[in-house]
C-alpha cells in the first residue's frame, strides 16, 4: 500500500491546499492539479500522479486538526461568495443557500468537502493525525 503524507501544516487556505496535494500526489509526474474538487478527486482515483487508477492508498493527514481550523467556515464562506461570482443562474439560489449557512457556522465545511471527497473512494484510507 502506497503512504502519502498530507501535512497540514504546509496550508493555511484552500488555494495552498491544492498546492500541497499537488506536491503529494502528482509530485515529479509532470502534471499540475486543477484548482477544484473535480481535479482533486479525480487526482484521487489514480493515474495522474503518484499512484495508478484503484491502487490501494493510505493517506495521512498531519495536523489535520490545524486544517479543519484553517478550511473551517470562514474560508468556507471565501469559497462560497467566489462560487456565487461564477455559477449558473440556476445554482445561485443553492450557493446563496449554503453560503448562509455558512456564515452562521452551519454545514459543511471546506475540510468537510475535503474528507468526503477522500472518504468516496474505497482504494484510499486515511488517517486524521
């Protein structure tokens, strides 16, 4: 089982976030993660980077807890009112919704996202540390 070591130490926003995935996951392999959580979670299934398509995987996230701070509801809400700049018309009402939420500490988080998005594929176990 390939190791891979998340440090989140390394980020303090969503923006450095992808920047440390891609030092972890697509290091030396000569391709750059997308900005998103599609490119993140397609980053995940494997063959992009570090490991192959279903490759069994174990990531560990060090100070993971500096990152559910770091990825909580404020950055949240960063992300959020970006999204509502950029969506659909027909999203806004759903992103206005979530953004609300958000400002009152309510819903998923960045961090939240980010573990649900890790948790989906069943080739990768991780470990909050």
């Amino acid at each position: 089982m390939k190791k891979i070591d998340i440090d989140g130490g390394k980020f303090s926003n969503l923006n450095e976030f992808f920047d440390e995935v891609e030092r972890c996951l697509t290091n030396g392999s000569g391709w750059s993660i997308g900005r998103n959580f599609d490119a993140f979670d397609e980053v995940l299934a494997g063959g992009f980077g570090v490991h192959e398509v279903e490759e069994q995987v174990e990531i560990s996230w060090l100070n993971h807890k500096r990152s559910k701070l770091k990825l909580g509801y404020s950055e949240t809400v960063k992300y959020l009112q970006d999204i509502l700049g950029k969506c659909h018309p027909s999203a806004k009402r759903d992103v206005k919704h979530e953004l609300e939420l958000a400002k009152n500490g309510k819903g998923d988080t960045l961090f939240d996202i980010v573990v649900e998005i890790i948790e989906a594929h069943q080739h990768v176990k991780l470990k909050l540390e």
